[in-house]
C-alpha cells in the first residue's frame, strides 16, 4: 500500500511542503487542470507537475482525473478524435512515471451533494446529500460547487437533452469501447486505468449510472479482461449504497488484483438513503472502515489509497472535501490501521 494525498496543483492552498510532513505520505494524487476537458496535456505541464512533487520529496504515480470527454460517453461520431487524445495522454503520464489513472464515467455530473457545509454538534461541518432535496433541483438550474468542471446554464441544458434518451446499456458500451481502445496504451505503458464509482451509487436526474454495484463491476470485468482495467474502491461513495458488501467486495476485488487505487472515508446515514460524511474512524460512522481495511489486506491489495473527503475542523475553511487537517487525521489513522492488520497477519 502506498499512502497519498490529492493535491490540486500550485493553486491549492495547501502546499507540497505541508503535505509531505503528513507521516507516511509517499506522494501526490494530482493532475494538470488548465486544459479543456478532452485535450492533450503538455508534456511540459505534465513534467512541471512531476519536478514540483519530486522537489519536494513526493512520488507523483496516481492521476485524479483525466477527465473522460461527453462525447466519448455519449458514443458521438467524434468519439474517436477525443479517444485518441485520452490514448496520447496515457503515453505521455505513462513516460513520465505515472502508473494510475483515476477517472469515472458518470454522465455530466460527477459527485452530487445537496450542502457543503452541513454542522455538525462538534462545530465541525461537512458534505451531506438529502435525496429530497435533489428530486427538487432543476439540473438545468444546477450550481453546486466542488467538482473538478462545471458547466454554463447553455451548455448543462444541452448535455442533459443529449442524454435523453441514453439506457444503462448504451452507456456501458460506450464505456466498453473507450476501454477496447484505451487500454492497449495502457498495457503498453505500464498504466493502471482506475474508474471511479458512481456517487451517489443510483441514477440522478434521469441520468444513466453503470458503476454502483457488484453486478456492475462483473461486467465491466468480463467486457474487458485486462489487468489494467481496474477500480478506485471508494468506499464513501459505494457505501451510499446500502447493499453494497464493502468487505466482500474489498476483499475480493483485491484478491483479483482489480484495485488500483482506494479512497477511503466514513459516512453517517440519516436514513435509507441520505447521509452526510463524517471523520474516518470507523466510530464515527456508518461503514467498518477497519473491516474494509482488514479486507484489503488480506485480498493482498497492493494500491494506493488516499484519504478522502476530510469535514472542516479546527477553524479551517477549504474547498469542499479537501481541506488540510481532517484528511492528516484520516491519513494517520488509515495508516495505524494498515500497519495494525499487516503486523497481526
Ligand atoms: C470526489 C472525487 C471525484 C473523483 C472523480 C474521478 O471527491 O472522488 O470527483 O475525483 O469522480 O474522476
């Protein structure tokens, strides 16, 4: 298991310095996000990222996201032309030591939460998500801050007409045929390809999600049988969903050798299917966050994990999810965790 932190590049407020005196951190989940959606990156914003990290004593192996295009999950006629792009891309991390790429194929919206700041009776606040709530919204009327795009009132109602009438199945093939063609390059390069789950694990807004579940990933594993087409196990985000095994899914993925990359968070539930996120300790939540941990290692998981999605404490204001001291806490607890089972084996 190799410890990692994401880091949003020179405009995160948190610095590489601060980072690497977390204990235990090996490097940087990162990625370049001054280029459109869909575009090759520089190979000279690609190397400025790696020294930067390598200057200060990080590793930078994982990519968080190369963002897949909409027309290549849409399946339209200039799929190929962005496909390509995404293959350059892999070439590229791939020579400059990049062995994983996180991603996710979930139509136009990626995460979905209903507040950023929900409180908590410590004084602490974090993400929640209130199913009520979304039914409510107008996604063509959406802003909710947080993720890595977002998208003008025009060009949201546009997508969201485009995938009108697109079924689980269509979205799954197109998924398939990105991969067919994507993960040759990867073999070649010696890149995992990571996808990330649905979250929440169930359909939003009308719109197709194809990996939320068990059944999901046996699917996508018999699509494309390749090593290197492999998940992020995100446990927050697959915990949403109630009838998600996490340990017997942990633990057999593992054992498969389907795990690139674990993002590891507790969430609370409120009822069938709101929660909110809380701090990592298994106590403070709904999931059994060493149970998980247990699972990995002993499927013999060799990834990289993250802490994810921290809550805000200690006074701190940061971006939703990412602030500095609740993801050392989670890092230094995971770390406790994986060190306990390891040495108990
Ligand atoms: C949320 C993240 C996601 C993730 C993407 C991967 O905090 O885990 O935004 O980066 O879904 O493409």
């Amino acid at each position: 298991m190799k410890m990692t932190f994401r880091w949003y590049g020179k405009n995160d407020c948190i610095s590489l310095q601060t980072i690497r005196q977390i204990p235990g951190m090996t490097g940087v989940v990162t990625a370049v996000y001054d280029t459109p959606v869909g575009e090759v990156w520089s190979n000279e914003s690609i190397l400025e990222l790696k020294k930067l990290c390598e200057e200060n004593g990080l590793e930078m192996e994982v990519i968080e996201s190369v963002p897949v295009h909409e027309d290549i999950k849409l399946g339209r006629g200039d799929r190929d032309r962005y496909i390509e792009n995404y293959c350059e891309n892999v070439r590229r991390l791939g020579k400059a030591g990049v062995k994983c790429i996180c991603y996710n194929f979930m139509p136009v919206f990626d995460w979905l939460r209903t507040n950023l700041h929900t409180p908590a009776a410590d004084g602490s606040n974090s993400l929640s998500y209130n199913h009520e709530e979304i039914m409510g919204l107008d996604p063509k009327r959406l802003s909710l801050p947080g993720w890595d795009e977002s998208y003008t009132a025009e060009e949201l109602t546009s997508l969201l007409e485009a995938y009108k009438d697109m079924t689980h199945e269509q979205l799954f093939e197109n998924l398939v045929y990105f991969l067919k063609k994507v993960i040759p390059v990867c073999v070649q390069y010696g890149v995992n390809m990571a996808i990330h789950p649905d979250d929440p694990p169930w359909d939003v807004f009308g719109l197709p999600r194809i990996i939320s579940n068990a059944a999901d990933y046996e699917r996508l594993f018999a699509a494309v049988p390749e090593n290197e087409n492999g998940i992020t196990f995100c446990t927050g985000s697959l915990g949403a969903g109630r009838e998600n095994d996490l340990i017997k899914m942990a633990y057999d993925y593992a054992k498969r050798g389907k795990i690139h990359f674990a993002h590891l968070r507790n969430i609370q539930y409120s009822n069938e299917l709101d929660f909110r996120e809380v701090g990592h300790y298994t106590a403070c939540g709904s999931l059994d966050i060493f149970g998980i941990v247990k699972a990995l290692v002993d499927g013999g998981f060799t990834g990289y994990v993250r802490p994810d999605h921290g809550r805000n404490i200690w006074g701190e204001d940061a971006k939703p999810g990412y602030g500095l001291y609740d993801r050392a806490l989670g890092a230094t607890y995971l770390n406790g965790l994986f060190e306990a089972v390891e040495k108990l084996r």
